[in-house]
C-alpha cells in the first residue's frame, strides 16, 4: 500500500475520532478534556494506535475511551469505507506536556539573560 494512502487514512481515523468524542457522554472524557492528536494505522489496516492528550487524570481518560472502543470503531465503520475497521489502541500523547515544559524552560532562560543584561547596565551606569 502506497504510504501516502496509509497518511489519508490516519488523517480521516483521528478526524473521524475527534468528532465522536464531542459525542460522548462519558464524564470522564469531558471533565477531563479529551483531545486525539494523532492516529497511525498499522500497513494491513488491522490495528490503530491513537493517541490523545488530556487535561486532567490520565488513566480515568484511557479507560473510559477503551470502554468506549466499540463505539467508537462502529463509527469508523460507517463513515470511513474500509474493507477492514481497525482496532483500536488508546495511548496518551506525552507532546503537548513536552513542549510545554521546553517553552517554560526556554522562557526562563530568557529572562534570566534579561535580568542579567539589566544587572549589567546597572554597574556600567555606576562607573
């Protein structure tokens, strides 16, 4: 199968995804606020690893999207025109947690090197 196909194929999974999450009425998902980043499906379109952010308790999330699994793949079996409707495999996306932390990082760094060019003008006035 020609990876670009394969590419499709995970944009319309995670799209198709994020739509009936908006769905659901698991407390879990919306309390939590439940976001799908990304699908990869595997070459012989069997097996779909998803993975979803969340902010707020993490486990409660997984479980409650495993036990929507069956809804969830029903959906994909109507909208999408698959020969095969994947399974699903739920993993919590550690990126956005990742990037957050470097940016903190980065802009601590940042004003570091401000207060320490501000510190340095103040003893360039003094001499």
């Amino acid at each position: 199968m020609a990876k670009y196909r394969r590419g499709r194929i995970n944009d319309a999974v995670s799209r198709e995804l994020a739509v009936i999450l908006r769905e659901l009425r698991d407390p879990r998902l919306s309390d939590n606020f439940v976001s799908i980043t990304r699908a990869e499906v595997s070459a012989d379109l069997k097996v779909a690893r998803v993975y979803f952010s969340v902010m707020g308790d993490a486990s409660a999330a997984k479980k409650a999207l495993e036990g929507a699994e069956g809804k969830l793949r029903h959906h994909l079996a109507i909208t999408l025109n698959l020969r095969i409707t994947p399974e699903l495999l739920f993993y919590e996306d550690g990126s956005i947690e990742h990037g957050a932390r470097i940016a903190k990082l980065l802009s601590d760094i940042k004003a570091e090197e401000a207060e320490r060019d501000a510190e340095g003008g103040e003893e360039e006035n003094h001499d």
